[in-house]
C-alpha cells in the first residue's frame, strides 16, 4: 500500500488563535497533491514548511470562510509572477466557488481576475452525494450547517491506483455544528468545530 502523508500546514481559526495558520491541509502520496482548504495566511505556512505551489494538482475549498478559502487569490497570483506555473490548478468545492474566489480577487487585488494565467483554473462544483472524479481521487460531498454565504460540506477523499479503483486511502473532512455524527466510515477523520455560544 502506498504511503500517504497528511500534513497540517494550518489548523488555526478565523483569528489565527495560538498563532496557527488558518486551515490548509496538505495531502499527498504517488497518486496525487492536494490542499483541502487553503485560508488566508496558507501561502505563508507552504513558504514556512516548504511546499511548493507548483507540486498542488488540486485545491478542495469545504466552505467558503476566509480561514478556508482567502489565500486563493494570493495561489493563483504567485502561481502566474512568481512560481511561473504552467500545469493546470484544479479548484473543486460546492456550488458558487468560482463567482466567490472572483469577487476576492476583486476586493483584493482590483482587475486581477481579468488577467489571463499561463495556466489553466480548472474550477469544479461537486455536486452533492455524487462522486466525483478529480484526477487520482474519487470525492464526495456532502452539505452540512455551516453558514457560509454558500453552501458547506463534508466531504470523503478516496484514492486510485490505476485506472481500475484500488483504496489506497480514506480521509474525511468534517464541517459540523458540535460533535455531530461523522456519516461515512474512515481511516482517518479531520473535524472542524464550530461552536454557537
């Protein structure tokens, strides 16, 4: 079984409590790179630990919170003038990511999201309990309460081998309110908690 590692480049919440990076979870393996979540201070932590822009095929936002999904703006501008990237960045997430990381672009960085990348943005809507392929990985998504302004899901990441499925490993992201039940079976389980005072 290939080995797959899963490092937390950013656990923090919205206030950087602690002095954690806000979420951005990064996964990888032979199959495939990927982030899930990528919160606003994400490109610091990659500098900090050393991961390179240029090794994420995919980008998966679970909800569209700043301390979630603020540093694509910042990804895709460093991918285009300083990392000089030219693969294809996949960004997947429940439906409306594609207007909402539009509208940050905007506020941020006024006309950047007019300017064409040498890369091709692939953003993909995952539908809810559909499977979806991205690449080497099969997800699931599944909306939970979470207020967003969109809406939240809880999501399961499986990989393939080859062109015939072979699980190589599970992970699942978890938005819920309190301690809810995690609905899908799981090597490994991430839990967000959100607490209503």
């Amino acid at each position: 079984m290939t080995t797959v590692s899963v490092k937390f480049l950013g656990c923090g919440d919205n206030f950087g409590s602690g002095g954690r990076f806000q979420t951005c979870i990064y996964v990888q393996s032979e199959a495939a790179k990927f982030f899930i979540d990528c919160g606003a201070s994400s490109l610091i932590a990659m500098k900090q630990f050393g991961v390179s822009l240029l090794d994420i095929e995919t980008i998966l936002i679970t909800h569209l919170h700043g301390d979630h999904f603020a540093c694509i703006p910042f990804f895709i501008l460093d991918s285009q003038l300083i990392s000089r990237r030219t693969s294809p960045l996949i960004i997947a997430g429940l439906p409306c990511l594609e207007e909402r990381i539009y509208r940050a672009m905007e506020v941020m960085f006024p006309e950047s999201s007019k300017v064409k990348q040498k890369f091709e943005i692939i953003y993909l809507e995952i539908p809810e309990r559909m499977p979806t392929t991205i690449g080497a990985l099969l997800v699931t998504a599944e909306q939970v309460v979470h207020s967003s302004g969109a809406p939240s899901m809880e999501s399961k990441f499986k990989y393939f081998a080859s062109s015939f499925p072979i699980l190589k490993a599970k992970v699942v992201i978890s938005e819920m309110t309190g301690f809810d039940s995690v609905k899908f079976a799981a090597d490994s389980v991430v839990h967000h908690r959100f607490l209503l005072n």
